[in-house]
C-alpha cells in the first residue's frame, strides 16, 4: 500500500517536543528562547510567512519580535540593525525574510548574521559545520525532509538517492544531511544529462527544481520513496487541467489557482512506495524546524547543551 507522508503530523510531534525544551530554556536562563525576524517590503507570500512563524513560535513558548524596516532601507542600514541583534542577549536566533528588495545587497546581509544565531543554516560558517559533519544550525527544509523520512522509518543508510536541484537552500544541503546518514547521493541539475534516467537509479528521490509537475513517471523507479519540495502555485486553467485532469478542477474552481509539487502529482501516488504531498508534506516542516533551530541556538547559547 502505498504510504503518504503526512508532514502535518511530523510537524505537530516536532511543535510538541520543542513546548518542554523552550521551558527548560526558560528555567535555566530565566527567559525564553528569541527569535527575531526581519520583514523588508511588502511581498504579500513573505509576509504569510511570517505571520506563521511568529504564530507558531507563540505557541511553542519563544519570544518574537518582527521589524519591517521601511522598504528604502540601505544595505548598511540593514547591517547596523543586525548587528545590534547580534548582540542582543534575549535574542537567539535571527532570521532575514528572503527575498530582499533588489538594492539590498542579500548576501552581505546574510553573512553578517551570527553564525551562532544562524537559525536558516544558510550562513557558511553553518554549511562549512554540515559539509565536515559537525554539529551546527542546519538548513530548515532539508532538515525537515530527514525528519519526515526518519519518522516515517523509511530507511536511508545505503539507499540511493538522487537530489534534483543543487540551490543552498534546499538542493545541497539535502544531498549533504542524506550522505550524513549514509545514503548513495547523486546530486542532479539543469545540465545533468539523461535527469529522468539518473532518477529512476534513485530508492529515495528528492526533487527540490521549482517547476510545476517537472518529474513524470518516467522519471520514477517502481516502489521509490519521492519527496517532492516544490512549491508552485498553477493560475492557468489549461494547465491546471492538464496536469490535474478534467475531473479534479475543484480545487481550482474554488480559488483561482492551485497549488502543485515539481513533480506529477498523479504519476507519483501512482509509481512511489511512500511520498510526500502537496501541500500537506514538506511545507508544513520547514517552520517547524525552524522553531527547533531557534530552540538548540538558544540551548548551546544558554549552556544548555
Ligand atoms: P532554485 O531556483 O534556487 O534552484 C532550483 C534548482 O533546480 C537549481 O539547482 C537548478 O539547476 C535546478 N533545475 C532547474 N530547472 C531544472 C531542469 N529543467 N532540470 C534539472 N534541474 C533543474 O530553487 P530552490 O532550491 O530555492 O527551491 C526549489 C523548489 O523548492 C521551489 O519550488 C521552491 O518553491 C521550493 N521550496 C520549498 C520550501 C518548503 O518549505 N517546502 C522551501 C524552499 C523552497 P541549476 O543549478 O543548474 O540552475
């Protein structure tokens, strides 16, 4: 039978183990764990997104503060304020809203973040700790994908796994975590020759592209275990339809657009062993562990652990 992956669950355990360790932070330290974020313009997706991370540090007991600096702000404006949070105490984890206005120069800005209170893992003091097997802060969406796959007691070690898509926020990063756990990692890209061919080589495939329903079932091995990260929202009737079909628009109908994975949604519950959905798998875990970076930030930073 095939097993969906249900990434509501694996971040409702996640939420629920971070309650008592934020108040053992609390017991020790005498204050909560802190995250800042910082919102620059008025992306309306950004700002979904951080209305759900400040909700949900709220609810798991972390002190949260959001500071949308007007949108003209320089880049050395930008640095000052993260400099001031770098050394602010209650403060244990920082994270810059992504995209950033085009005049703002995103990479300095994501360097001058604490290594420390790098609670997204993108700093690469955080990638160099990850790249050498070290412990440190690890980027969230990958992060998460390892904890969905673990929960779910899908095996890793020896497994072959194909990774689709090589960005630093999810594409490198997931190949590292799953060589961690001893996977055979292939790391795919647009100029990778013969993609679907390398794929079906994969027990585990990982498609991290950013192109709506990219993977079909020719890309698929019998029985693999699919991840899909993407995240595309479909504003096209025809193209809803094709890859939905005729008799599954409701969805659509009902707003306008609809949301789909990288790859072929049907063909995957189809040809997978276990997958993950969209939405309703990995989307929901990357908050999730986000709210467990700032946790372990402030655990190492406190002398919890
Ligand atoms: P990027 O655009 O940064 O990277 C996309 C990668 O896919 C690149 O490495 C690119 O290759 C590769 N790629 C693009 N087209 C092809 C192709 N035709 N064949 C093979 N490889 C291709 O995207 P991100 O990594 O930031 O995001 C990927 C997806 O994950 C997006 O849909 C995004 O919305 C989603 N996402 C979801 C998150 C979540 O919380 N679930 C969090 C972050 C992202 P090359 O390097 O050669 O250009």
């Amino acid at each position: 039978m095939t097993q969906i992956l249900d990434g509501n669950r694996t971040r409702d355990q996640i939420k629920e183990e971070c309650i008592p360790r934020a108040q053992a932070v609390y017991k020790h330290a005498r204050r909560p764990p802190g995250l800042a974020v910082i919102l620059v313009g008025t992306n309306p997706a950004s700002q979904v997104y951080v209305r759900n991370k400040t909700k949900t540090a709220g609810e798991i007991g972390i002190y949260n503060e959001t500071l949308s600096p007007d949108p003209s702000i320089t880049t050395e404006d930008l640095l000052r304020l993260i400099r001031i949070l770098n050394i602010r105490n209650e403060i244990d984890g920082i994270l810059v809203q992504l995209p950033l206005p085009d005049h703002i120069d995103a990479q300095k800005i994501l360097l001058a973040v604490a290594p420390e209170k790098d609670v997204d893992g993108f700093h690469p003091y955080n990638m160099g700790l990850l790249a050498t097997g070290r412990p440190g802060l690890r980027p969230c969406t990958p992060a998460g994908v390892i904890e969905i796959l673990k929960r779910n007691h899908i095996p890793i070690a020896g497994r072959n796994a194909v990774v689709i898509g090589r960005s630093t926020i999810v594409g490198k990063p997931m190949a590292l975590l799953l060589l961690e756990e001893n996977a055979t990692v292939t790391v795919c890209h647009s100029k990778t020759a013969d993609l679907p061919g390398v794929c079906r080589t994969a027990d585990i495939l990982v498609a991290a592209i950013g192109r709506p329903a990219m993977v079909t079932a020719d890309f698929i091995r019998p029985g693999a275990v699919v991840v899909d990260v993407g995240i595309n929202a479909i504003t096209e009737r025809a193209r809803a339809e094709q890859i939905f079909g005729p008799g599954n628009m409701a969805a659509f109908e009902k707003r306008g657009s609809q949301l789909v994975g990288d790859v072929h949604p049907g063909d995957m519950a189809r040809l997978a062993s276990a997958y993950t959905p969209v939405p309703g798998g990995v989307g929901p875990l990357t908050i999730a562990m986000l709210m467990r970076n700032t946790i372990e930030a402030a655990e190492r930073r406190t002398g919890l652990c």
